[in-house]
C-alpha cells in the first residue's frame, strides 16, 4: 500500500476521532465478540444480537470482524457497529444469504426461521467474492443523543476504513429497514447502491422489508477519497438573521 494512502487513512480517522471526541464519544475498537455480546445482552430497549456477530452461535472472532463501540462521558453505550469478512467466492450472496439466512433475519420478526427467506435485489446475484457485512449499526437518540446531527457518516467511514485495510474486500453490503431507506439513511451512511427487498415467510407472509445496500472496492474508494466535513463547528455556528442589503434584495 502506497505510503501516501496510508498517510491519508492516518489523516481523515485521525479528524473523525476529534470530531467525536469534541462531542463527547469516546470509542472503542475490538474483535473480543464475548465482550461484545455483554455488551449488548446490558441494552435492555434493544432487539437480540443479529446471530452473525454471536459468538454463542457464530464463529466469529480477530480473524474474520471487528466491533465499534461508542460511550459519552457517563461511559454508557451510546453506539454499536460490526464489520464481518465472509468469503464467498463461487456462490452468489443471494445463495449466501439462503443458506445462512438465520444470521441475517432480524430476531423476532418471523414465526418460522426455516420458511423465511430473502428475495428481491438484483445485487445478490451480482456480488460474490470476498465481502463484508456491515450490521449492528445503533446510535443513541433522544435527549443528549447522536442521532440526526451528522455523526452516522464519520462513524460508518471509520468501518469502511477498517474493513479495507484489513480484507481489501471486493463489495461491503448490509441490510436496512425499508422505513428508514426511504429517508434516505444508506446515503448517511454512504452506500452508493439500495435495493428493495422483503423477507418472505410462510404462506408467502411478508415478515420484514430490507434493503440491500452495497458498494464494491471502487465505490468504498471513492467514498473515502473524499476529507470528512468538520461538521461540529457547522453545528456550533448560530444562524445568523438575514440582513437587508437593498429592496428586494436578503442574503
């Protein structure tokens, strides 16, 4: 790796952590999925652990994933993302995806696990090879939250970063809720593909809506290429009123 793009990775995680660190996040980077589901297993408002990132029905460990928590300055969780290398080179992700799909249904949506499955976006046709699911993502709303003031961008581009430099994978994909795709959440995160899909149950029962939201090597680079915005000090700058320069004219 050229030591230019090195430099830069160092640079741009280097501003994102400042970024947080001035919004009171402290964040931590691990591969120990025991410490991982304590974690989660303490959060009482929140559904299970998706099975891809459990250790007690995953093999999932330093080798193949990592995690990222973030806690304010009480050192509660306030945030959770995975990253999980797979290698699935000859079969597709959709193929993937039916064989493994217990690990993919969000827990407690189906009545039937095994008669559940995952239909509709061209991509799980198109993408195979070595990829990376990014899951887990959970950012703290509500009164002194995260959510809706421009962190989910920083926060996804530090797995990007990771999950490059680790695997150099050929696609990054994950899944997000209909409701919330349609607010345009994968562009936070900076997915460049989203493709409606739905969890089909028995007798043909529609169980959940996701999206598939992917990128390949190119896209990842290209969303990287570009230097994170200092958002905080947007944040911290008041509105100013609009001054009246001449009749008609307010700027």
């Amino acid at each position: 790796m050229p030591a230019r793009t090195i430099y830069a990775m160092i640079a741009n995680m280097s501003d994102i952590l400042k970024e947080l660190e001035g919004a009171g996040m402290r964040l931590e980077i691990g591969d120990d999925f025991i410490e991982y589901r304590r974690l989660r297993q303490a959060q009482e408002n929140r559904h299970a652990i998706y099975p891809m990132f459990d250790v007690s029905c995953s093999y999932v460990d330093h080798t193949n994933a990592f995690w990222i928590c973030g806690f304010n300055e009480k050192d509660e969780l306030v945030h959770t993302q995975a990253m999980r290398f797979l290698d699935i080179s000859g079969e597709t992700l959709g193929q993937h995806v039916k064989r493994h799909r217990h690990k993919y249904i969000t827990p407690n949506t189906t009545p039937d696990p095994d008669r559940t499955f995952y239909s509709g976006p061209r991509g799980l046709k198109a993408i195979t090879g070595k990829v990376c699911y990014h899951g887990e993502f959970w950012l703290c709303g509500g009164e002194g939250g995260y959510r809706k003031k421009g962190y989910t961008p920083l926060l996804s581009r530090i797995a990007f970063e990771l999950a490059l430099k680790s695997w150099a994978p050929n696609y990054v994909f994950g899944f997000i809720n209909s409701a919330l795709a349609f607010k345009g959440t994968q562009m936070h995160h900076g997915y460049i593909h989203c493709e409606p899909g739905e969890w089909v149950g028995p007798d043909d029962q529609v169980t959940d809506e996701d999206c598939l939201v992917w990128m390949n090597t190119r896209e990842i680079l290209h969303v990287l290429q570009s230097k994170p915005k200092a958002l905080l000090k947007d944040r911290e700058t008041p509105l100013r009123k609009p001054e009246l320069k001449s009749v008609g004219t307010v700027s």
